[in-house]
C-alpha cells in the first residue's frame, strides 16, 4: 500500500520568512496529493491540492509543487504569519471509486512573531 | 452547511468500558471517513464508507472496534472493551464520494481518553 513521509517533524520559522514543507510518497500511481492544516483543537481542512498532471499550483501566499519522477511534493508558504503556526498533513491518493487519502504522520509549523 | 458533526467532543471512561463515538455527515456526502489520531502514529484511517456501505475496514485495529452507518446521516464508532491504547482523538471525515478523488471535510474530533 501506499506509504507517506514528512520531514522534518517539526519548523520554526521567523515571521515573514518562507517556510517549506515536504513529503515523500511510494506509490507511483499516486496522483492526487492534498495539504490539510489542522489547528489546535480543530479538525484538519483542505488549504490546497495537486493533480498529477501539473507540477504547481499556487493561492495566494501557498504553493504546491510536484515531483513525480522523484515521487515527492512540496508546500510552500511565503509571507509567513503566526497564523499560519499548526499541523500540516501532507496525503495521497490513486483515482479511482472510493478513493482513500494516505496521510503522513504531519508537521509542526510554528512562526514566531 | 454545519459541516461535519461530531459527539462528544471529550470522553473520559475507564477501561473495560463500552464507548461510542457519533458522527454526521455533510448533508448530500456519499462517502465518510473515520481516522484515528496519536502522537506516535498520526492520523490512521480506520474504516470508510460509501453510499453507507463500508467499503475498507483493513485500518480496525482488532475486534473490539466497530463501526456502522445506518443510514446516510448518521455514523458510530464503536469500542468494546475500551482499553487505555485506545485513547486518542477519533475524527470522523465526509466527502462528495466522486470517482476522483475529492476533498474530505473534517469534524472537530472526539478527544476519548480511557482511564
């Protein structure tokens, strides 16, 4: 089955700066990859995907890239703010009915102001 | 939309219990998720369902676990006997269910701990 990683488990960054976020998955038929931000005390919520059949997609201050050769993704968040301090969830998917995520075990972002 | 609901939000019992966790879906979502999240482990899934059918229960960590969907709306999670592993927070998640992938929507967790 499928297998998702995050490194590194935690990121501390300087508000203002750029944080970057990445995943590495093993399935090569993969090709859905959404990022998911969960906020303490709170469920996880979509901030952006990717499809396989682009290798970036932006809104706004975030980003994804993708890498499928190298079978990983990355999220970008520039113009830090301590808003932007959670858990974010990197997951993958195969298309297909009754398609389920593979979720990595998350990041800690903080941003210190 | 109220989105994703869930009950309890917290649930303090003691081992050898029976707990059960309820969750309704958005309204009109086909599929629902049920995760479980740890420190160690992050967010496993459990069991999903689709058209209240459950599809993959390969994630059940053993038979004292238990899930149903009786009808479109509504959803439990059921441990018997609870044990002191058990304690995490349980997520219950919905989604359209469209051949693509599509993005699930969260509910805000039940925080189980078994004493």
């Amino acid at each position: 089955g499928e297998n998702v990683e995050q490194h590194p488990s935690t990121l501390s960054v300087q508000e203002g700066d750029s944080a970057v976020i990445k995943c590495t998955y093993s399935d090569s038929a993969s090709n859905y990859f959404p990022w998911y931000k969960q906020e303490l005390g709170k469920g996880s919520q979509l901030i952006i995907d990717i499809r396989s059949n682009v290798g970036e997609k932006k809104d706004q201050r975030i980003a994804v890239t993708l890498n499928k050769t190298a079978k990983h993704f990355s999220l970008h968040i520039t113009e830090t703010q301590p808003e932007d301090s959670a858990v974010y969830f990197c997951a993958a998917s195969i298309s297909g009915a009754n398609s389920k995520l593979t979720f990595g075990k998350g990041i800690t972002l903080s941003v210190r102001p | 939309d109220a989105g994703v609901i869930q009950s309890p939000r917290h649930e303090v019992t003691e081992m050898g219990q029976e707990v059960t966790l309820r969750c309704k879906p958005i309204s009109g979502h086909n599929s629902l998720f049920w995760y479980r999240q740890t420190m160690m482990r992050g967010l496993e899934l459990l069991i999903y369902f689709n058209n209240n059918v459950p599809i993959d229960d390969s994630g059940m960590p053993e038979d004292r676990f238990s899930a149903k969907m009786p009808n479109a709306s509504f959803s439990t999670l059921k441990i018997q006997p609870s044990e002191p592993r058990d304690s995490a927070v349980y997520f219950c998640a919905s989604s359209r269910g469209t051949p693509q992938p599509d993005t699930q929507y969260f509910g805000p967790g039940t925080r189980l701990t078994v004493l």
